[in-house]
C-alpha cells in the first residue's frame, strides 16, 4: 500500500522530519497496514504538519496533545494502528505530563517525537533537549537549565518499548518504526532531527559524530531495563537503537475489565430513539 500522498512538505530543504516521514510510510507498508487502518495524530510544531503529509487518517491536534488525543482514537477503535508525533517542545515541555502518563497507562501507541533540539516553528529559542549553554533568542547568554533526558524518564515512568534513531539512518529508523507498531503497548521512539534552519550545533554531522548505535555495544540487552538506564546515562542518552523491550506486560486496552474488542466505535448503542435524544440533549 502507498502511505504517500500528493501534499508536498514546507518543511525546509534538508530537515530531519523529512526522513520520519518516509520511514513512517515505509514502515507501515512493510508491515501490511492498509491506510484506512493508520492514524497518525501530531501536536503543533514544524514536526507536527507530518500528520498531513501521511496518506492515513490525520489529526493536528494542539500543542503538546497528540497523547490524549491518541488515547482516545485507541480507545473507540481498537482495530486503528494509532501513531502520536510531535517534536521536542510539544512532547517535552507544554506536553510532558502526558507523555509520561501515556507512557505508563502503556496503551497500544507508537509515539514518535521528532527530537531537533530547539524551537523551529517559532525561530529558534531553547527548548527542553537544547544543552546548557545553548545560545539563542531567548537565551542570548546560553541556557543555565539542565537538558532533559526523556529516555531515561520514559525508563522510570515504566515504559514497554523505547528507541531512539536518527533522521540520517532511514533504514535504522523504519525497522524500529515496524518493532514499535507491532509492540504490544506504548511504544516511544525518539528520533535525532535536525533543524538545520536554526539549530547550527546540533547538525547531521554533530550527530553523526556522538551517536553511539547500540550494536557497536557487545552483549547488550534491551530486556534489561537497568543495563538500558545505565548505559543511556553512561552515554549521555546518545544510544540509537532498541533500547528497552518489555514483551511481557499487557496493554492498558487488554488489561482493563470489560474494554471491549470491538472498541467504543463499533459498540451497538442499546438506546431507544427517545433515550438516544434525551441523551444528546444532556450535551447541548
Ligand atoms: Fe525543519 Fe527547522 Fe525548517 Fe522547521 S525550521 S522545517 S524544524 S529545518
């Protein structure tokens, strides 16, 4: 199936998202979803036009609230492959209470965050992932905040499945897009995107030269969750690859008593006419 449509990105020539975008499309076609089965939900942000230039069903939410919208297309279509995206500010800052509680509640989700390490849309200021002493617009001296490490809270929020790639390894970035869509639960993959419009220190070849790609670590294990915090503490949180899996937990949607298959959306509603308008009218 062809997940390209014929929308063409005003992304900047050479952006980072452009290779999230054909790695989503590969990915969900190697793995024989049909577009009307895919939903992929975006937060605001350059990263978040990619639900547009997806041939699926799209939703540009607002900021920071691709999760809760996610959550809840999930919970009345259990049959949707649901993607949520966003980049770092949406994800990391306005949004960050609901990635770690979406990453708890371990709903069948694949989260991809667009990871450029500053503000893009708004023209370059400091954004949660930028590094101390990053110099921009609002922060002409250079940043005095610790950067966060979204990794390492996604490890202690009790997540399933996390990963991190880079706009430069499309092959990489596909096969983890695939892993997370066929993982059972929440799935977070961050991916290293440069803005090379405004964010002149963490280029392709920055990132080419600090990432470590985690088959360079001989016996590492991503079913260790401690080994996977150590070494991402060890390593800055520069790993790329499969990080963590837990194959065993179950979602929130096959955990929870009385969800059912069928999902809200495909439920027959057991009202008469008369109570089905009564009902409407409450919301009015
Ligand atoms: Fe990409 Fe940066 Fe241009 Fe936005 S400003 S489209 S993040 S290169």
């Amino acid at each position: 199936k062809d997940f390209r449509n014929n929308i063409k990105p005003n992304w900047c020539p050479g952006c980072g998202d452009f290779s999230v975008q054909a790695a989503i499309q590969r990915a969900a076609a190697n793995i024989g979803l049909e577009p009307e089965n895919l939903a992929v939900v975006s937060g605001i942000g350059c990263s978040g036009r990619i639900s547009g230039y997806i041939n699926a069903y799209g939703f540009h939410g607002i900021h920071g609230r691709s999760l809760p919208i996610a959550q809840g297309l999930k919970m009345a279509n259990r049959e949707l492959t649901v993607i949520a995206s966003g980049g770092d500010g949406d994800g990391f800052a306005i949004g960050m209470g609901h990635t770690v509680h979406a990453i708890r509640r371990n709903m069948n989700i694949t989260y991809i965050v667009m990871d450029n390490q500053i503000y893009g849309l708004t023209k370059g200021q400091t954004s949660p992932r930028s590094a101390e002493g990053f110099k921009t617009k609002s922060t002409p001296q250079g940043s005095i905040e610790s950067t966060l490490a979204p990794l390492e809270i996604a490890l202690s929020a009790g997540a399933t499945f996390v990963a991190q790639s880079f706009s430069s390894n499309l092959k990489q970035l596909t096969s983890l897009i695939e892993q997370g869509l066929q993982h059972e639960g929440f799935s977070m993959i961050n991916v290293f995107s440069p803005c090379v419009t405004f964010n002149k220190i963490n280029t392709y070849d920055w990132f080419k030269e600090n990432i470590i790609d985690l088959e360079e670590i001989e016996g590492y294990d991503p079913s260790n969750r401690i080994q996977a915090m150590t070494k991402l503490m060890e390593t800055g949180g520069m790993l790329t690859g499969l990080i963590y899996q837990d194959k065993q937990k179950k979602s929130y949607e096959n955990l929870v008593a009385g969800f059912k298959e069928e999902g809200l959306a495909k439920q027959n509603i057991s009202l008469s006419e008369e109570e089905f308008h009564k009902l409407l009218a409450e919301f009015k």
